[in-house]
C-alpha cells in the first residue's frame, strides 16, 4: 500500500515499527561508508602486477629514457593505446598525471586566468557555467572555486535537457558546459546520439564556449548489455566546431585511483594552447608509470578483458542494491531510483523534502551516505530528494547492511513528512 493511501493510525503503527528497527541497528554500533565512488579493495587487486618492476624493465630505455626529464605530451605507447580504445589520432591526445580533477581544475583555472581562445575570463563579468543536475559535485566545486555562477539544466533520460542549453548558449556570458556523458554520475544515463549530435552543432554567442566532456565511466560496464556513445570531439568536427569539446578520461577506476593515469583529447588548437601552458607548468609527468600502464593494458581488448573482471565484482553489488530498493520500497510510492547498465552509482530520489532527513537519519545510525543536495551546485538541491548511492567499495555484507538500514530510514523521513 502507498504511504499516501494508508490512515494516521496504520501510519502511526507502522512508525512505531520502524523505530523499533531503526534503534536495533543504532545498537550495533555500524560504521558503513557509502559516501564516495570508490573501487573495493578486490577490484584494486586486479592490478598488482602493475607494482612489479617486471612489467616495465625491459622498455623504459628502448627508446627515451623514461626516468629522465621530457616528452611533455606523454610517452606514445600510452598514446597509441587510447588512440586505438577512442578511435582518435594520438596527435590528439596529451598524457597527465593521476588525476582527472586536476586536469579539469587547470583547464578552468587557464581560462579564468589567460582564456580559451579570447579574453581571460577573469576580466568579463558574470561568467556562467551550464550543469546538468543532478550531477557531479566536484565539477560544480571547482565553477564555485573561481567564483562561476552555475545555470541548472535537468536530466532527461537520454542526457541534459537540450532545448534550454540551446537557449543558454544565446547569452555571451555562458562559457561552457560540464559533462558526464555515458554512465552519468549520479544517474547512470548515456547521452543518446540526438543529445551528442545537437551538442556538436551549437552555435554559442561566446566563441570561448568550451564543452567539458568528462567520459569517467566510457568503458566501465556492469554486464553484456552496454550503452554506446558517439565521440564528442568527431561528432564536432563535422560542424566546424573542433575547437568546443575538451575530452578527459583517465584510468583512476581502471587500475590505482591514486596512482593511475589521466589524459586529455581536443583539437589541435586546445592542445597547442594547454601544451603552452604545460611547458611552464611541468617537466613532464610519470612517464613510468605511463609505460607500466601501457604494458599492463596492452590493447583495446586487453581494457576490455580487464573491465571484465571489474564487472564480474561490481555487477553482484548493483544487483543487491536494486534488488533490496525494489523490495523494500517499490510497494509504497515514496521513492524512484535508476538501473543503470554501466558506471558507480544508483541515484535514488525520495518523497519532496526528505533527502536531508534520509541522509542524517542513516548517519545517526552509522552508515555515512553523500551528503543530501551535494548532486546539485551550491549543495542547494531545490526538491531536498535526489540522493547519490555509491555501491561499489563497501564488501557485499556491509552493502546489505546499509541499504536494509537506508530503506529503513527513507521510509521512517516519509512517514515524518506525511504525519506533520
């Protein structure tokens, strides 16, 4: 029975028994962490044998010595790598250090300070950022950073809401987009061709328009069925628009999130403007650790035998989480949540006004969720519904433990908000 069918004292009596179960876990004492997307400590060990000096001792000197200084675009066996798993030329690509983030961060950092193309944006006023929500919130962190004012744009099942990008770019203040395009974070939508292709053609009032394309999730699939996405910066160059899309991906959830590798794809003019500024910035980055990399992955198949594996760990996780949310919630028409085919997370939207109340409820009781409102900028979610989920670190046991607790407690906040 839904909630919103049932009487004060059927509602009273089933509180009653909520509470009860509710304080039974608050006495076990739990510390469950559901807080971040983080890779388990399994899917951590696919990797080992990129810590053996093995993997690399017979290349780092066929060529460069890649313990030296140099080679600031990176080394070409990792470009070549991702040139095959993208289908770009490795002229296109430039190689980082471990960190996606820190790529976004200093691309917005060298617009804010020199600009992409025209005036620092520093110098103009009211720069705007499009966001699709709900989103990520380490992209909004870095726009409230430099003090960028951010335009909420919703998701749509097939991607961001394009008749309102569509009027947003018509203002010159608006410089750019922030993308999760396949697997999104937090709701596990790929953008269909439609949204990609009217991506490609905008035709922004600012000609610094920049579309972040950050494609964390490209190859991480959760079974057979898969999503497929059209490529951002090939879709844009057949509309004269090479210069829009910045592609960022890495290997963070591929091998070592703290140790791994992130690069970048554009046009030749965005990548003779970073690598100018790179040229002050660093020496180069890891070179070995690229190689290590390179050699462990090998090719296009050899990623897709690798995130195989990560599949057959995280896949089992995903199942437990929707199959508990379906259990324990479908009946009662206080909650809606995706199911997503690839990527980390399981966005779950409560009744108006309890995601907040959900969220402190679970801490109270040991189980650390994302903090409610951070999926929207300002950690200002206008609903107080959408909640972020984030299966994947925690060992199966723990995961049933903490989802049986969070039913519990979106039920307990849905309850409150219909009996006051």
């Amino acid at each position: 029975m839904k909630f919103q069918d049932m009487t004060k004292t059927q509602m009273a009596e089933l509180k009653k028994n909520l509470l009860s179960q509710y304080q039974a876990f608050k006495a076990k004492g739990l510390k469950l962490d559901m807080s971040r997307g983080k890779p388990g400590a399994k899917q951590l060990d696919l990797s080992l044998s990129l810590l053996h000096f093995e993997n690399i001792e017979n290349d780092y000197m066929k060529g460069p010595d890649y313990r030296n200084y140099g080679l600031l675009e990176g080394i070409d066996e990792f470009r070549n790598l991702y040139a095959e798993i993208l289908g770009y030329d490795p002229s296109d690509i430039l190689v980082f250090g471990n960190s996606s983030l820190n790529v976004m961060y200093d691309y917005i950092s060298q617009c804010v300070t020199h600009g992409s193309g025209g005036e620092p944006w520093l110098l103009q006023k009211d720069v705007k950022f499009i966001c699709p929500v709900p989103g990520y919130d380490r992209h909004f962190a870095i726009l409230e950073h430099f003090g960028i004012k951010m335009l909420n744009v919703p998701m749509k099942n097939d991607g961001p809401d394009m008749d309102l990008i569509e009027e947003h770019v018509k203002d010159p203040s608006v410089k750019g987009i922030f993308c999760v395009p396949q697997y999104s974070n937090p709701d596990g939508i790929t953008y269909n061709a439609d949204v990609v292709e009217r991506l490609s053609r905008l035709k922004p009032a600012a000609d610094d328009f920049r579309i972040i394309w950050d494609n964390a999730y490209n190859v991480h699939h959760l079974g057979e069925e898969q999503d497929s996405l059209p490529s951002i910066l090939q879709e844009c160059s057949k509309h004269g628009n090479q210069d829009l899309p910045i592609e960022i991906l890495s290997t963070s959830k591929i091998t070592f999130p703290g140790a791994g590798v992130a690069l970048l794809a554009a046009s030749k003019n965005n990548i003779e403007a970073i690598k100018k500024r790179m040229s002050i910035q660093t020496i180069g980055h890891d070179k070995l650790n690229q190689l290590r990399h390179a050699n462990f992955i090998g090719d296009a198949r050899g990623l897709k035998e690798h995130m195989k594996k990560h599949a057959e760990i995280l896949a089992p996780k995903f199942e437990l989480v929707l199959g508990i949310l379906d259990e324990e919630l479908s009946e009662f028409g206080i909650a809606q949540w995706n199911e997503p085919r690839g990527g980390y997370f399981i966005s779950l939207n409560t009744m108006e006004g309890c995601a907040k109340r959900t969220v402190q409820l679970c801490k109270e009781a040991g189980a650390t969720l994302t903090p409610a409102g951070a999926t929207f900028p300002y950690g200002k979610d206008p609903k107080d519904s959408n909640i972020r989920l984030a299966p994947t670190f925690p060992p199966l046991e723990e995961l049933g433990k903490a989802m049986e607790l969070f039913c519990i407690c979106v039920k307990l906040a849905a309850l409150e908000k219909l009996m006051a």
